[in-house]
C-alpha cells in the first residue's frame, strides 16, 4: 500500500491549533473531545508528527491489542513512521513515534526508570532484548477516558518530564470521577471539537434514526456493580422475546438487509442472539476476545463486504471498530453510562457509500436514558460528582416517539422518519411488550415521570422492613433509607408527605445517582 499523506480536515486542524494554543498557555495535558468518526487518530497523529519533526520523542498509548495493531495500520496509511513496542511486531526502536498499550508501559514504570547523570533526561533500562529507551517527550492517551485508572495515574506520577494529551469523545468515566488534575485526574484543560450534530450538519456523520421500547426495560432485581447494571444479572432478565421484543422481527421489518453490530450483555447472550438470526437464514456471527487477529480481520471483512449481515459482541466492539459499513446498532446491553451508550452507537454513524442514515435498535431504553445521540453535551474534567444534582435529574433532553412507524426523535409536529403528523393533546400510544417504536423528547419525559411513580408506589406498598430492603438492595440505596423510612413510618404521616418524604430520601439515599438503577 502506497502511503497516503495526512490531511487533516478543515475542524480537525481547528482542533490541533486549539490544542497548540492550549499547551502554549501553560496547559500540560489537555484532553481534546472529538466524537466517534470524528477522526482522532488523525488529530493525534498530527500533533505526535510534528512533534517528531522537531526532533523529539511521542509515544502513542493505547487500552488494547486491537487498537495498538489498528493504530499501527493508520499510521502507516498516513505515511507517519512508528515503532510498535510489543511483542509479534517487528521493533523499530529509532522511529521518533511508538506506539504501545497502557499495560506494557504500566509494567515497564514498575520496574523503574533511571535518569541519565549527563543529559538529566529519564530513561528506561534494557530489560532483556529490549534496549534502552529515552523517555517520550509527548504521551498521546487514545481513549482517553479510561485515564484515571490506577495504571494511568502510576505512568503519569513516575514520567515527570513529560506532556500529556488526551483524545476521547466521551470524557465522562461510568463511576463519575473527573478526569481533570483538580480532582486526581491528569488534565488540565478541555479542548472541544464539533459536536456529533455539527459534523452530521457537514456530512462527515450521518443522521441516527432511533427506536426504542415506549417505557424502558424492566430492571427490577439487576444490581448495580462498580457502577453499571449487572451484566449477568442483566443477560438473565433480558435474554427473553417477553422482554427485549423479537431481536430478528425487529431487525427484519426495521433494518432489513442492514448490516447490524449487536451489543449483548454477555458472551453467552452475544452467541445466543447470533444462533436466533442464523436460524432465520440471516448471517450471522458472534466475535469475543478470544478471537485470534486473523479470525477477527476475516470476520470484519465479511461483515463489510455484506456476506455476515449480523455481527453481535460483548464489550468488545464499543471502542476502536472503525468500520463505516455498519448500518444499524442493536442495544440489547442496558448501561448507566453516557460513555458507553455513545461510543455503541457511535459504531453505526460513520458515513458510507449508499448510507444516509444510522438505524439504532434499542431494545433496553437506553435512549431513554441517556438522551438521543446528537443532543449537544456539556462536558467538564471536574466528573459528575461536583455537577449541580439538579440538573443531572433534567440532564437528558426529551425524546418523542412515532406511534405510526415507532421512530424516536426529538420534539417535532411531525415525525422526520415517516411524516406522520402528531395530534394536537398527543395520546399515550397502547404499550406492548418488547415492541420498538420511534422516540422523541416528549415521550422520553413521560416515561420518566411514569419510572419516577411506579418507585414511589413501590415504596408506598412495601409492608415489611424486608420489603424495604429489597427495594434499598435493587437500587443500591445505603442501609440508612430503611431506618429512615421505618422511623417516618413509626410516627405516621399523610399520603402527600409520604410522596415529598420518598423523592427527599431517593435524592439523600441515591436515587439521584442512581436514577437509572431501578
């Protein structure tokens, strides 16, 4: 393959010089924010490029195998020259960019770095075959969100020396710790690029058409962990027609045809829905980390020239599957996390020939809860924690559903995916199970306020304190909202103050963390 050279376009040369003026201002790590498709590879490239053409050292650090062997390809379809730091690669140690996971360069830090008496300069030691290296001058961190990890933090603590720069396009970890210095984080400064809708209004993304469940998935009894829906608890629950509707009916009467990436709670759930659409005469197959570099490259080709038309997965093509012939997403994981809602759907909005829009199939109500996948967002390093409470509870914007063709959209008189023109009071359409209709914002704040009575009755009903610790444990509320609503109980009380009484307690006892939990 001929290198090509790397022209950035017209926002991505926006960025590097926001960035470049960042860093002239004193910053030392700024994250920059680009959405998925965006093209942050070649925004980071360009800065380590340049920073090699002024004869110093970048390394470019990855979360995974996938991403260092994809990062590594573009590269070299850009003509930028790196070394791969790892092993099955073929080493070059005097390229002035490599290219390295964050576990390797984590277990190098580990075993320490030296500073050379005549330059001061910090090295790390020949350990093996391995020579020496100089430490880099620049550090670019792909998937940047990742960054406040221990591993992370313990790299940036032991290289003093060097800058930092972040890409992402979701700068939000799940557990809601910021990503900023102030607050135990690496960065300094936020540097934001387009967002989704404006590079969907250029045409470098293409428009989301969204369906989804007229009220959200029902979660009772699927736990929180480490700040995410259970995933085995959740594939148990949700691995049923009852529940997520007809995964393939869905497929064939909305996406027919399409190609379509699935997300699955699980391994077992991913084969489970790949065997359904086999047995419908659809190809289908199921890809997991234990796939072998090969096997996975010959799958994607497939799936791209149209020869596998479902693709399902578990937590392994969020991030760094950079293939525009995705045409439809299929939710089937339910998440609390923004990041990972995006970085899913984000799979599907890459432009193609022939494409002119991405149909999202949401069978767990994520959109519901996160919001449509083009509204604007503000972001921050200070992580969500030291947000205003109340405006997270109103953070994701309505969303409106089709009762004619179940597309989800924002408010509109009329539905942009089929026309149908919305009465005047606009009626609660008849709910059936597991059946995706389109979405809007409208819809989007009813469902909520419907979640937000059934907890409030639930409470209300409960008779026991076993009662009440069973719903504190499905909402991962702390033990004190049972005695808390034992004693309130215990003194009596009116219906209305009940109802003021429980919202108080969700908001003190997590609920407002935890909103999407139940």
């Amino acid at each position: 393959m001929t290198p090509m050279t790397l022209t950035l376009r017209d926002y991505q040369a926006d960025l590097v010089a926001a960035l470049r003026a960042s860093i002239s201002a004193g910053a030392r790590a700024p994250l920059a924010v680009l959405p998925t498709g965006g093209g942050k590879t070649a925004v980071s490239g360009a800065i380590a490029d340049g920073v090699a053409r002024r004869g110093r050292i970048a390394w470019f650090v990855v979360p995974s195998l996938v991403l260092l062997s994809q990062t590594a390809e573009k590269f070299r379809e850009y003509g930028i020259r790196a070394g791969v730091l790892h092993s099955g690669f073929t080493p070059d140690i005097s390229a002035p960019i490599q290219i390295i996971t964050i576990q390797t360069l984590d277990r190098w830090v580990r075993r320490g770095l030296l500073r050379d008496a005549r330059s001061g300069r910090l090295y790390f030691p020949a350990n093996g075959r391995r020579s020496s290296l100089w430490a880099p001058d620049l550090i670019v961190l792909d998937e940047a969100h990742h960054a406040s990890a221990a591993q992370y933090l313990r790299v940036c603590a032991a290289l003093v020396d060097t800058r930092w720069l972040g890409v992402t396009a979701t700068p939000e970890r799940l557990d809601g710790k910021g990503l900023g210095a102030g607050c135990g984080g690496i960065f300094d400064a936020l540097v934001e690029g387009p967002t989704i809708a404006d590079l969907i209004r250029r045409r470098h993304l293409v428009q989301p058409v969204v369906y989804a469940p007229p009220i959200g998935a029902d979660l009772s009894g699927i736990h929180t962990r480490a700040g995410d829906f259970a995933t085995d608890e959740a594939a148990t629950k949700l691995d049923k027609p009852a529940i997520t509707g007809s995964v393939v009916g869905h497929y064939r009467s909305l996406a027919p045809g399409a190609r379509a990436v699935a997300f699955c709670c699980s391994i077992a759930h991913s084969q489970h829905v790949a065997a359904e659409f086999r047995a419908a005469g659809i190809p289908a197959t199921h890809l997991d980390g234990e796939a072998d570099p090969d096997e996975r490259t010959r799958v994607i080709t497939a799936f791209s020239r149209g020869e596998i038309r479902a693709l399902t997965n578990c937590a392994l093509i969020s991030e760094g599957f950079d293939v525009p012939a995705v045409e439809a997403a299929i939710l089937l994981r339910p998440t609390q996390s923004l990041s990972m809602f995006l970085q899913q759907v984000g799979r599907a909005l890459r432009p193609a020939p022939g494409k002119d829009r991405a149909l999202i199939l949401d069978h767990v109500g994520n959109v519901l809860r996160h919001g449509m996948p083009d509204d604007d967002r503000e972001w921050s390093l200070d992580g969500r924690a030291k947000r205003n409470r109340a405006k997270d509870e109103v953070a994701s914007p309505p969303v409106k559903q089709c009762p004619e063709c179940f597309a989800a959209h924002r408010p509109a008189p009329a539905c942009p995916a089929c026309g149908y023109i919305y009465e005047p009071e606009g009626r609660t359409p008849e709910e059936v199970d597991g059946e995706l209709r389109p979405v809007d914002r409208d819809t989007l704040t009813a469902a909520k306020e419907a979640e937000k009575a059934a907890r409030r009755a639930e409470v209300e009903q409960a008779r026991t304190r076993e009662d009440l610790e069973r719903i504190a444990a499905e909402r991962g509320y702390k033990p004190g909202w049972v005695e808390h609503q034992l004693r309130f109980r215990g003194r009596g009380g009116g219906h209305g103050r009940l109802d003021g009484l429980i919202e108080h307690q969700e908001r003190l006892y997590g609920y407002g963390a935890r909103r999407a939990a139940g």
